[in-house]
C-alpha cells in the first residue's frame, strides 16, 4: 500500500472520530484506526477506503490496512 493511501484513508476516517472517542492500534504489519462503530461511516467514503486498501478487520470491529 501506497503511504498516499494510508494518509487518505486516516483522513477520511479522522471525520468520523472526535476527542477519544476512536482506537487506534498496530500489530506486526496491520494498522487499525477509526471510530467505534465502522457501520458510522458513510458509503460513498466506505467504497473510497476500499479502493484505497483499506477494509474492515470483523475480528477487531476497526478499518484496517497492510502498509
């Protein structure tokens, strides 16, 4: 993955967070990030993070991403 898309989609899911209200995590070549809830994010920006690479982990209930 591209740093570009990594920047984007922290980006676009910094809008959906607000204060402490968000997680952010690594492990080993996965970062996670975003709010609480993944279904609060609007479609169309969903689709953009898919395109960018990014997807939601079920297991740890965040956007994800291998950089």
């Amino acid at each position: 993955m591209k740093n570009a898309n990594i920047r984007e989609g922290l980006d676009i899911l910094s809008a959906y967070v607000s204060g402490e209200s968000y997680s952010m995590a690594a492990e080993h070549d996965q970062i996670y990030f975003g709010p609480d809830d993944v279904g609060n994010v609007a479609a169309e920006d969903a689709t953009r993070l898919k395109a960018l690479g990014w997807f939601v982990d079920e297991d740890a209930g965040r956007w994800s991403a291998y950089p």
